[in-house]
C-alpha cells in the first residue's frame, strides 16, 4: 500500500497516510475541520538492494562483461629462446624487434 502526504491548505496541516489504491482521497483536515486537505505531489521512494541487474551489469565503471559472458581464453605466453629467433643485424636493441 501506498503511504500519500496530505496538507491542508487552511491550517498547513501535514500528514502522511498509509492508503490502499482503491481508499478514497481523504478531503477533511483532522486539525481544523476543513475541506482543504489535499494529496502532496511527492517523489517516490526508489532503493535497490541485493545483487540484482543493477550491481552486476551497470554499477561501478561499466566495463564488467555480463553474469553470462565466458571469460576471455588467454593467450599461450610465446617463450623467449636465443635458439628460436636469429641475432638481429642491429644488435637486437632496437624496436625492430
């Protein structure tokens, strides 16, 4: 159920009321008597929690692949070998290499 802000306009009365969608609009302030109470426009209350589609897929940098995704295969490491490659003509310092 829904909780709804009330303010009477005569008085400034305020007052939140825990109502089912279907309750009528309440129209008589408790504090004066008069039929100046009216619902507040407010903003409602949005809060996640838990591990759900917010804090896998889009919280935090935005780079984490989806719950779903396979991990990325590595690359097999090529060994560095004297034997597998032939001595550069340039003394292998430079960036031809």
């Amino acid at each position: 159920m829904p909780i709804y802000a009330y303010r009477c306009s005569a008085c400034g009365h305020a007052k939140d009321v825990l109502q089912k969608l279907s309750d009528a609009p309440l129209t008589t302030c408790p504090s004066c008597g008069a039929e100046a109470f009216g619902k507040q426009l407010t903003a409602a209350g949005f809060q996640l929690k838990g591990s759900g589609w917010y804090a896998t897929d889009f919280k935090g940098s935005g780079t984490a692949a989806p719950a779903n995704a396979p991990a990325p295969a590595e690359a097999p490491k090529a060994e560095a070998s004297s034997a597998a490659s032939p001595p550069a003509a340039c003394g292998g310092s430079c960036a031809c290499h």
